[in-house]
C-alpha cells in the first residue's frame, strides 16, 4: 500500500487548491460538513455546484464526454480530502452525482444519458433516492410500490419513506415492483420519475437534531412516461445493489474519516481548554478515540488500494460502515460528557462551543448507524462473507 500522492494525485491536488484560492468565497466557507438544509444553505450548496461544475470538480469520475475527468480513486479522495480542509458547502445534488450518475452512465439509453447527466453534474435539475418503505427497509426486497403498465405510462401507487431532499428535488430515482409474479427480486424495475407529475405528495419528518432532511412521499395513481424505465423491466434490482455499492466503500471511509478528525482534533483542544486533559481517565478515552480515527484512515487506505487495483470492496465495505459509524458515536458520546451541559445550547446559540458542532454531530450520530445499512445488517454481512459462518 502506497500512503503517498503520485504525480497525478499531486498535480490534480495542486490544481484544485489554486482554483479554490480563487473560486471559494469566505462567506460560503462553512464550520460544519453536514450543515442542515435551510433556504439560504440550499441557495449557497446549489450555487456552488454550480460553479465546482465550471471548473470539472464535480462527478471526476465520469467519463470526460459527459463532463468528468475520468479520475482515478486516489484523485477523488484528493478532492474529498481538500473541499473538506477548504471548508467547502455541502453539495446539494449528491444523490445525482454520486448515486443515479454512475447508473445511468452504466445502464441507461443515450437519450437518458443527454437528457439527464449535464443537468444533475451542475446541479439544475436534483434527485432524490425512492428506495426505503414503511414495510422496507434492511429487507428492500420487500418493496411493495407497484408499477403498472397501462399504455404508453406506468402507473404508479405506493409510498417511500425517509426520502432525503424529496421536499426540493426535480426527479426521483423510483424502484417500484413491476411484476409481482415474478421473485422477490426479479420483479423489480427502476424509474426516473418527474418530482412534479400529478398524484405525487410530499411530506416532511422533522428530525431530532430539528431539520427535517427526510420526507415521506406518496404516489397515486402517478403516471410516468414508458421510457422513464432505466435499463430493462426487472433489472432494479441489480441496479440498485450497484447504486448501494457506491454509498459505502473507501469514498464514504475517506468523507467520514475527514470528518472525525476534525472532531477529535477539536474534542483535544476542548479537553485542554477546560483543564480535563490531565485526567487519566478522560487522557485514556482521548487516546483510545484518536487511534480508531487512524485505523479508519488505514481501512480507507487499504481499500481504495483494493479498488484501484480493479477488485471490488465486497464485504470489507461492512466492516468499514461499521467500525466508522459506531466510532463516531463513541466520539461523539464523550464529546458530550466533556460538553456537560453545554451540549444542550442550541447550535445556533453563539455560547455553544465549536459553534456548535458538537451539539449537531452528537444528534446525527444515531443516523450513522442506521443509514447505508443498520449495525446489524454490517454485522451479519461480515460474519457471512468474511467470516464464513
Ligand atoms: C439520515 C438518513 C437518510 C436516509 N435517506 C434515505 C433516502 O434518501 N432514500 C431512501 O430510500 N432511504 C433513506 N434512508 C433510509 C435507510 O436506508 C433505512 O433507514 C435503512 O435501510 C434501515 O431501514 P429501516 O429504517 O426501515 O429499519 P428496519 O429495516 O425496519 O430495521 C429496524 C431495526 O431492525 C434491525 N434489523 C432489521 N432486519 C434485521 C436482520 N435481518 N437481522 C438483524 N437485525 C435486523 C435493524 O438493524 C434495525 O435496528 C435514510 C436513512 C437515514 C437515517
């Protein structure tokens, strides 16, 4: 494993901090990665895709006939790497650019392709992800949205639940079952679906950390026009498992691992600033965290060799998912007992310490394990694949 830039790595690396130099305002440089989504923070993560757009630092990995660069991995952990340091805005069009992108670029029609991909890398037109259902979650298999077809239309009902971004986005990656005679799995096809045909509602859940980021969203009676379907009848399945390859894997370690190490760094000097670092056992609890920050940097490390090398993460993603996610828990579990309480003031409340990010990362972090596959689903994974029990 090499832990050093190449020469490409390096160039690209050098490129992008002098056109951030330049392209990144002060004002839109934010304290937080996973700000919440508010009217003015939508406006700036919109604008600013935009202009990543300009200057191809968005979707690198796609191909350059649709805008890309064709970036190796080790580019694409560069530019997750800098945007983070630069204190780059959330991008509001990940769901496009990192999930229904590479899709369509592997499955989709020519017509789909021209029709979609430029709109999605600048950020014009944003997708939201229709998978999870009251009745189908870790079991996505069970879906039970139906998609008739009836004409030149498929005829949509059914309902999604915990849909991010539905309550702004243009189109909707739809997985809906197509053929209920079919198995489990075979009987299911994806959709682009227009966020705006009629019969479509929108509802927002409002979360604890007080955002409402998720929405339930219900179809009835929706028509959506025969070629919407992406690749053949049946296929969403297979489509969807790729998808979900692409939300775990070293690109999710890298984006996760930026951000711990900024809490752990900020959670030292919390523990000096309030005289609690000579604490044997706080000092031990701080150690403990600081070096599972650094073996989740290794795993990346490990696996984006892996993936460079052409072989597929496979189950080691798990185990990535799994380390990470409860290690930022644990993290963010004693950042609250050194807070006190403190990490009850508001995070928007000037008192509250790292402008309160403690306070927002402390009530994400029950998402973490919960999005991209729970704990238990990394578990069995791990111990079925890998484990071979
Ligand atoms: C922040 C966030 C954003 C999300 N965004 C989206 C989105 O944009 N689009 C979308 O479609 N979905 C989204 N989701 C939903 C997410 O994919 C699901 O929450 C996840 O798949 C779990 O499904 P569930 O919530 O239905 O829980 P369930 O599957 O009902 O699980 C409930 C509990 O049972 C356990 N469990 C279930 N099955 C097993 C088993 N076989 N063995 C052991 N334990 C089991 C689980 O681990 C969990 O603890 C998002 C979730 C979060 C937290």
């Amino acid at each position: 494993m090499d832990f050093e830039l190449d020469e490409r790595e390096r160039h690209f690396r050098d490129e992008l901090r002098s056109w951030l130099a330049a392209n990144l305002p002060e004002a839109w440089q934010t304290s937080h990665p996973r700000e919440p989504w508010t009217e003015a923070s939508r406006k700036i993560g919109r604008a600013w895709q935009e202009r990543l757009a300009r200057g191809r630092f968005v979707a690198v990995d796609w191909p350059e006939a649709w805008g890309g660069r064709g970036a190796s991995v080790g580019q694409r952990i560069v530019l997750q790497t800098e945007l983070l340091r630069a204190r780059a805005p959330r991008l509001l069009g990940h769901v496009g650019l990192d999930l229904v992108g590479p899709a369509l670029l592997a499955r989709g029609s020519e017509a789909q392709r021209r029709r979609f991909l430029e709109r999605m890398r600048t950020g014009e037109e944003l997708w939201c992800q229709g998978f999870s259902e009251p009745g189908a979650g870790s079991d996505l298999a069970s879906l039970a949205t139906r998609a008739v077809r009836r004409g030149d239309a498929w005829v949509v009902d059914g309902q999604k639940v915990w849909t991010s971004i539905a309550e702004v986005a243009d189109w909707c990656f739809l997985l809906a079952r197509t053929d209920p005679s079919a198995g489990k799995h075979a009987g299911i096809s994806a959709l682009l679906v227009d966020m705006r045909t009629p019969g479509i509602t929108v509802r927002p859940l409002r979360q604890m950390s007080g955002e409402a980021e998720f929405n339930e969203v219900f179809f009835a009676d929706v028509h959506v026009p025969a070629e919407s379907l992406l690749g053949a009848e049946g296929d969403g399945w297979k489509i969807a498992m790729d998808i979900l390859g692409h939300e775990r894997g070293p690109m999710w370690t890298f984006l996760f691992h930026g951000h711990l190490r900024q809490e752990i760094h900020a959670l030292l000097d919390l523990a000096q600033a309030r005289g609690v670092g000579a604490d044997a056992a706080v000092r031990q609890r701080l150690a403990a965290l600081y070096v599972d920050v650094e073996v989740l940097r290794l795993l990346g490390c490990r696996s984006s060799t892996a993936l460079a090398r052409g072989e597929s993460p496979g189950p080691r993603s798990s185990l990535e998912k799994l380390f990470g996610s409860e290690l930022a828990q644990r993290l963010r579990s004693s950042a609250g007992e050194l807070l006190g309480p403190d990490l009850l003031l508001h995070p928007d409340d000037p008192r509250a310490p790292w402008r309160g990010r403690f306070t927002r990362s402390y009530l994400h972090s029950r998402a973490d394990t919960i999005m991209g596959g729970t704990s238990e689903i990394q578990r069995t994974v791990i111990a079925r694949q890998l484990l071979k029990l």
